[in-house]
C-alpha cells in the first residue's frame, strides 16, 4: 500500500510539459506587439468619444439638409390689402431697396387664381369671388447668407405701406442661422474631444510605458536610438487611434439603419461614408500625437549622472 | 581596451559604489570581478556601459572617455558591447528570435538577415530549434543560453556579463562558461562579475577582487597555468 501512493507521488512531481504560444508573426519573423488591458480600454474609450462626435457630426448633416431643402423655398410673403393696390410697386421697390434682399416680385393676379384653383379643387368655380377679397402678394427673396434681421427689416417696410408679413416664414430663416451657430460650436466641440482623446492615448500609453519599462530599458542597454524606442509606441498609439475610428464609424451604421424611416420621412438623405476618412485620419492623429506626447521624456533619459 | 584611474561613484542616496578604483583591462581577455556583495561588481559594470557616469576620476572603455561622453558617444559605445545579466532580462512577450534580433535591429541589419544570424547564435548556444519559441517554455539555462546569443549576435568586442551563473546549478553554470570562453577565443573580451569562484579552477582568466568600492586584488591569467 505505501509503496504505490509513493508511486503516485513520484508520478505527481512529473512537470507537466509546458504548451508553447502561438502568436501569429509578421513578415520577417517578427510577432505584434502584446494587446492588453491598457490598450483595450483606451481603444473602448477613444471609441466612445470618436463615435460622439461622428454623431454630432451626422445630425448636424442631417440638420443642414433638412433646412438646404428649404433654402431654395425660403421666401417672404408681404402682404397688401386690395384697397392699398396702388401702392403695390412702390412697396416692391422699397423691398428691393433693403439689403440681402436677392429678388422682389409682384404676384400678378393671373398666377394667384391659377394656385387657388389648384388648391380648391372640386370647388375652383369659388376661385374668383376668394381672389377679390384676398389680398395682393409680394414676394421676397432672401440672398444667401443674408442678415438674421432680414425679416425684421422687410416687416419694418411692410408696416409703413400698411402690408404685413408671413410670420411663419421667419421661422425656417432663423433654423438655417442656427445650424450655422451649432456648425461652428461642433467644429470647437470636436478640437475640445480630440483634445481630450490624445490626453487619453497619451496616458494609456504611459501606463503601457510603464509595463514595459524593461523592454524600454532593454533598448535602451543596446545603445538604441531615440527614435528607434520612440517609434514602436508612436505607431501603436496610431494604431489604437484609427482602429478606434474605424469601430467608431461601424458603430454609426446601427443609429442610421434604426432612424432610416424617420429620417425618409424628413426627406433626409445623409451618408455615413463622408465620416468614414474624418473618423480614421482623426483618430490616427489623435494617437500619434498623443503617442508622441507619452513618449517625450522617456527616450531622452539615456545615461544616469550621479 | 579598458581603463580606469582613481574612479569613483558615489550614488545621489549617498552610498560610495565605488572609490578610488585603478585598474587596466587588456583587449582579448577574460576578466572575473569577484568579491563580496555590495563589493562594486555590479557598479563598476554599470560605469563600463555607461548606465552611470562616475562621480570623479577617469574611466575610458574602447577610447571612449564615459565622463566627458555625450549620450550619442556613449550609444555608439552601447552597441559595441555586449551585456549578459543575472536575470538575463529577456522580453517575455517575444520570440527567442526577436529576443536575439533586437540588438541587431538596433545596429540596422536588414530584416532580411536577421533570422539567418539569430539562427547561427543559436546554434552556438545549441537552441536553434527554440527560435520561435517564446521564453516562457525555456528553462532557466536555456534562458540564460538566449542571453548569450543576444548579447553575442552583434560579434561585439566586449562583453559585460553579470553573475550570468547566479540563478544555474552547477552543470548549466559550466556550459554557459565553456560558451563565454569560446567568445573570448573568438577574439572577444569578457568581463564577468561572480560570486562562484570554483569556476575559476576550469575557466582560467584574470581576476580582480574588489573589497568595499576599491580594488584589493588583482591576479594575472598566464596560459600554462601561471597565475
């Protein structure tokens, strides 16, 4: 009995033989270089920011879309009472008079019935008796990029010859004004979160830096150069930036193809693609710099004086 | 090749590493550092690749004086010499071949000779086969044998070795000596800092005993047997 259990303790004390890793190698037999907690996360994290900003940039799209539809239909409508005829030109030409005024036009009355049948329909015989009690209709064209007063302007006018003004109009001017404003916060808020994802990268790497301070060592102990020691983390800070880009823009495909019928339904069309080499340059650059920025101090401590 | 006069170090914590130290180191020879711990072994190699400047005196190792040397000077020195340590710092997320390859990557080898070299090291050290292994499965010698190849890959003049035996019994501890000793036939000057002394009796070379930071003996290897 005591014989074979110390058998089996003999046989216990065996090392088990120890299975080799496998990684896959690149040409010239060398290996990539190890992905780890450190890298995930900020991959994860620069990813996240990446992607808000691709969708700020998207419904901006959108938004500017939406509204550019409108451009073209953008007019103000003045008008005067049929009493007031008579002074239809002369407020024509005080409308053309203002500036960022593109086009002033008189409806003529011909074009108003024609419309007006149009929209009565099966009851177009009462065209004529509604034409003699609406008023008369001039036309304003903004030109682009006019003033965000222009409607306050051509009411100002409107209200001297005694017209007024389509309010609801004013309303789609001052939409195009604002797409301009949040455009320019956007492009601030985007330098702000590029900002912040090189901080990111150059902190991971950092960490990186720091578990492998013995490879740094190591290079350094063979006399490498700065950038000899520099470059492997530089392009693997360029690495995590654009594949953090490239997932950042794939992520963006779920948000189109779940608001693709609302976005049908505001006759919208935006593509995903124009954000595709945004996304991947930005976030490359993002990594290099924040790479180059971790890396700074570290090659340059080659020799301890005491 | 190596020079040193009146060399002292003295660390920012305040310990003197070494004082005083005088001592000259022939091209071509094998040279033990021996001595009780804390003797300056490791110190004084530190100084002869440069990973400290000494504090006062004069050290010159292959013309390079490493106390008026700028840091491109004492790179270029770097690359000329091979370091062979205890804990043989290999990289244990790479390959032996990536392992014995960086020194020559660092010397700019194209990449296209590089497994061809890093195969014939280590066939000196007879781990040929082990060159897409990771260090992970390799025995402590066998460890200590990549060391060797990386630190010979480059066919450096010098090379530093610190207790390169420390962590290997006795027969492992032999074969890594009958290797530094055909790298010193070859025409390479070894420096080896160690504690096991009964080497000595079947490695022969010269020793200089350090005591405290100075040099205290210092006895001369004569082929035939002469000390």
């Amino acid at each position: 009995m005591s014989g074979e259990r110390i058998n089996r303790r003999v046989d216990r004390a065996q090392p088990e033989a120890l299975e080799e890793r496998r990684m896959p190698r690149l040409p010239g037999g060398f290996s990539l270089p190890p992905f780890g907690l450190h890298q995930s996360l900020a991959l994860v994290i620069v990813c996240i920011a990446l992607w808000s900003v691709g969708v700020l940039w998207l419904v901006l799209q959108a938004g500017s879309v939406w509204t550019q539809g409108w451009q073209k239909d953008v007019r103000f409508h003045v008008y005067l009472q049929q009493q007031d005829a008579q002074k239809l030109n002369a407020l024509a030409g005080k409308l053309q008079a203002l500036p960022g005024v593109a086009a002033v036009r008189v409806i003529p009355q011909r074009e108003s019935r024609d419309w007006l049948a149009d929209w009565l329909g099966d009851a177009a015989e009462m065209t004529d008796e509604l034409l003699s009690s609406l008023p008369r209709t001039v036309e304003v064209r903004p030109a682009g990029g006019s003033g965000e007063f222009l409607y306050d302007d051509v009411a100002d006018v409107a209200a001297v010859f005694g017209a007024s003004v389509n309010r609801g109009e004013a309303h789609l001017v001052q939409a195009q004004h604002l797409m301009s404003k949040l455009q320019n916060l956007l492009w601030f808020g985007s330098l702000i979160m590029g900002l912040a994802m090189v901080t990111i990268i150059s902190n991971t790497l950092r960490m990186i830096l720091l578990a492998r301070a013995d490879e740094v060592q190591l290079m350094r102990l063979l006399g490498a150069g700065e950038w000899f020691v520099r470059l492997p983390f530089v392009l693997e800070g360029g690495l995590i930036g654009g594949m953090a880009g490239l997932l950042a823009w794939l992520l963006l495909w779920p948000l189109l193809l779940a608001t693709g019928d609302w976005l049908v339904q505001l006759n919208v069309d935006i593509s995903v693609f124009v954000l595709f080499l945004p996304l991947l340059l930005g976030g490359a650059l993002a990594g290099l710099l924040g790479a180059l920025l971790a890396t700074t101090r570290m090659a340059s401590e080659n020799t301890v004086s005491v | 090749m190596i020079e040193m006069r009146q060399l002292m170090l003295r660390y920012p914590t305040g310990k003197t590493a070494l004082s005083g130290m005088t001592m000259s180191i022939k091209k071509g020879r094998f040279a033990y550092l021996t001595g009780e711990s804390g003797a300056g072994k490791s110190s004084l190699l530190r100084c002869l690749y440069g990973g400290v400047r000494p504090s006062s005196g004069q050290l010159t190792v292959q013309n390079v004086d490493l106390r008026k040397a700028g840091e491109r000077q004492v790179r270029r020195l770097r690359r000329d010499i091979g370091i062979i340590f205890q804990d043989h710092r290999l990289l244990f997320s790479r390959t032996v071949f990536e392992n014995v390859a960086l020194p020559l990557r660092v010397q700019g080898w194209k990449p296209d000779r590089l497994v061809a070299r890093a195969e014939k090291v280590l066939e000196f050290v007879g781990l040929k086969d082990r060159l897409w292994s990771f260090p992970e499965a390799l025995s402590g010698g066998e460890q200590q044998r990549v060391a060797i190849a990386r630190a010979m890959s480059t066919k450096p003049p010098l090379i530093l070795a610190d207790e390169p035996t420390g962590n290997l019994d006795i027969e492992t501890a032999r074969h890594v000596m009958n290797y530094l000793m055909e790298l010193n036939r070859q025409g390479s000057t070894v420096i080896m800092a160690t504690h096991d002394l009964h080497l000595l009796d079947t490695h022969p070379g010269d020793i200089f005993r350090l005591h405290a930071g100075a040099l205290a003996e210092e006895l001369h290897y004569v082929r035939g047997g002469e000390q």
